[in-house]
C-alpha cells in the first residue's frame, strides 16, 4: 500500500468515522442525567484535595 491509498481512505472512511463520534457525543448529551454529569466532570479541576500525595515509590 502506498501513500496515495492511504490518503483515500483517510479522506473517505476517516470522515465518516469522525463524523459517527461528532454524532454520538452530540446524542449522549441529549441523554436523561447528562446535564448532571457534565456539570459534576467540569467541577473536577476545583476540587480541593486535602490529602497529601504519597510517594508510590515509598509503599
């Protein structure tokens, strides 16, 4: 297989597979109880993590 191929399937079959998860992250938010974990996932980064992190090297 060379380059040329290559870039056909890419530029076909890779768009419709791009296209499928564009669609089906679109539908998921659509989901009953998807307002709730995107709101949850987007509190992650502001939790506030009191414990220490431990050194797994010194178990």
């Amino acid at each position: 297989m060379d380059y040329n191929i290559f870039r056909e399937l890419a530029d076909s079959w890779g768009l419709v597979y791009l296209f499928a998860v564009f669609v089906g992250v679109i539908a998921m938010m659509f989901l009953p109880g998807a307002k709730e974990k995107a709101a949850n996932a987007a509190q992650i980064p502001l939790k506030d993590d009191t414990y220490p992190i431990e050194d797994q090297n010194n178990e």
